[in-house]
C-alpha cells in the first residue's frame, strides 16, 4: 500500500472530527494510529493489545518492535 493510501483515513477521521485542538492532542492521536497500523500488520488486534498493555505492569510497546 502506498504512503497516500495509508495516511487517507486519518486524513478523513481528522476532518470529519474537526482535526486536533493541541499539538499534544496531535501527538497522542499520531502515536496511537501508528501502533494501531504496527500492530494490524504483525496481525495483532490494535485494540486489544493497547487495553492489554494499559492493563498490565510494564506498559512498554515493547512487543510490537520485537
């Protein structure tokens, strides 16, 4: 998939949701999507692993990047 391809619904997502009130919004809202991508490619649920990870004692992404 290309890069325009990949980034075309956060693009979407932010307009339909009037985009980021503060850079730290901005921040978090890039980190979560890409660990959300990060993850369907190793084919891990996003959304299970993030509340897994919030969960746990060791919070670290540490998982994905192995």
């Amino acid at each position: 998939m290309q890069i325009k391809q990949a980034v075309r619904p956060c693009a979407v997502n932010r307009k339909v949701w009037g985009g980021n009130r503060t850079w730290a919004g901005a921040d978090t809202y890039g980190t979560i999507v890409s660990v959300l991508a990060t993850a369907a490619k190793h084919g891990i649920d996003g959304i299970d692993y993030l509340a897994a990870r919030a969960r746990g004692p060791d919070p670290g992404l540490a998982v994905l990047l192995g």
